[in-house]
C-alpha cells in the first residue's frame, strides 16, 4: 500500500455505535496529520456539517474505512469501481463476514496498516451486462452476486441458462443466484449452495427453490460466461448485491463473467477463512 495521506470514511446511517468512533478516528488521525474525507451522514457522527456524496469519499484517498456490516461494505467496494484503494472494514453488524476487524481492533489495526504490515484480500468482482433488443442497456459489478428473482406477487419465473456455449438448462424456480466465492456465503448459502473458499477460480448458479427438486446448484470456472434468458412474462428483478438493479422485459439477457475490477480488503493478520466460518455459522471448536 501506497504511504496514507488520506483516508476516507464511510459510516453505517442509523449507527449509534459510529457516533463515538467516528471522532476518535478523526482525532487519531489529526494527530498524524492524515487527512479525512467523509460523506455527510459520517460527518454528522462527528457534529460536522458538508461532507461529499458517498461515491466520491474514496476520491484522493489511499485507504477507504468502512464502519458498519457486510451490506455498507458492498455499497463501498461497488463505490470504488475498481481503483487500487484498500479498504479496512471494521464490523459494527450481526454478522459480518466481510467486516473482520472489530471496534476493539481498530486503532492496532491501523498503526499495523500504516506500517504497511497488514494483510490484503484480493476479491474479485463480477460483471453483469443487461441486454435488451440486442443492446446493452446497463453493466453492474457485483461483489457477492448477481441475482433473478420473481417479483411480488408472481408466480415462479423461468430462466433459460448457458454456461459459454452450452446449454444448462430453463430453470423454473423463484429465480437463480449467480455468485462469488466472496457471495457464496451469503444469499446463495441461505439457497442451499455451496461454501467456496475465496482462494478457488470459480462461480456457482444456485437456483432458489426449484420446482425440479433435481435442479441443484453448479460450480463452474472463474473464466466462464453465463447467460440467463427470461423468459418469463410476469415480473423478473435482476439485483445486484441485494442493493441496486431493476426490473426485467421478456426476452432480456443478463450476460455475468468475471470482472475485470477487483477489491483489496485488509485482513487481520491472525484470522483465516475457517476461523471465520467457524465464528459465524457456529461451528464446533476443536
């Protein structure tokens, strides 16, 4: 990591936990002359008035701070589009598999990742192309996933999938879950998917409640494209991210493949991927 300068930060809205750490962050760097740039609810926490929009906090900044869950997280890495700025991600949530460093660990935390002896998480994202009449009408990146779900109220939707050149198969179901390693925790774990250690080249289409009981979820390369066709008349969201997305036509294609942007997310040094899972899903200790 480049020398800091300047550090953005980004604060959960409604935080009662970011009312006292956003000024003690501020003091503490005050005092090492590192400058902040926060967007207008994080200059609140402090009893500040400005502050920028939240997309362009990371603007000048060589280390973005992310106060807050997994789900404030994705909203920033999205935010960065890809610049080479690390984000340090202190959980102030429920869950937090993404935001690994703790309000206990912040400031050690910091001092190491000014010393420029801290460990990095590369993580790729994924590019969704929505296509409409043979045109590509918008492109997203998405962290953890990219997923077609029915609307309110509709019946089960159905999506025509293909995996490069070959045909996987009309899913009807309550929609498909095209995900990460970095989201195969999150909504396509609760779809009955797999857990993909962050380190493996792959992505996973998990159908959400199939009506085939045989539809099961598939991992396939890292380098792969997947289509999805909607076929459906009734109403089909594309979301990103559980964030951001709109609704779908008949006849759309959502191309996903991997992105060319990835996001660097700063690790304590002593906790590994199993020692996560084994803090968030309950698992046994040895």
């Amino acid at each position: 990591m480049q020398p800091v300068s300047t550090v953005g930060i980004v604060a959960k809205p409604g935080s009662t936990q970011a009312v006292s750490i956003v000024p003690d962050l501020l003091e503490w760097f005050g005092a090492r002359h590192i400058g902040v740039r926060m967007d207008e609810q994080t200059a609140r926490y402090a009893g500040l008035s400005g502050g920028c929009p939240r997309d362009r906090v990371a603007d000048g900044t060589q280390l973005l701070i992310v106060l807050g869950g997994d789900g404030t997280l994705l909203a920033a890495a999205r935010a960065l589009e890809g610049r080479d700025i690390p984000i340090f991600a202190v959980n102030l949530g429920a869950l937090g598999f993404l935001t690994a460093i703790t309000v206990d660990e912040i400031f050690p935390e910091l001092e190491r990742a000014l010393r420029n002896e801290h460990r990095i998480a590369a993580r790729r994202m994924l590019q969704c192309e929505l296509m409409r009449d043979g045109r590509i009408v918008a492109r997203y990146d998405a962290l953890n996933d990219v997923v077609l779900t029915k609307a309110s109220l509709a019946r089960m939707i159905d999506l025509e999938t293909h995996v490069d050149a070959h045909f996987v198969a009309t899913y009807k179901a309550d929609g498909v879950i095209v995900a990460t390693p970095t989201g195969s925790t999150a909504y396509s774990l609760s779809a009955g998917g797999p857990i993909i250690f962050p380190a493996v080249d792959a992505l996973c289409i998990t159908p959400i409640c199939p009506h085939a009981l045989t539809a099961r979820p598939v991992l396939v390369p890292g380098s792969s494209n997947i289509k999805m066709i909607n076929l459906s008349e009734d109403s089909t969201f594309l979301t990103i991210d559980g964030q951001i997305g709109e609704p779908l036509h008949h006849r759309d294609t959502i191309m996903c493949r991997a992105s060319a942007k990835s996001v660097k997310l700063i690790r304590p040094p002593r906790q590994k991927f199993f020692d996560v899972l084994r803090s968030k899903l309950k698992w046994g200790e040895r």
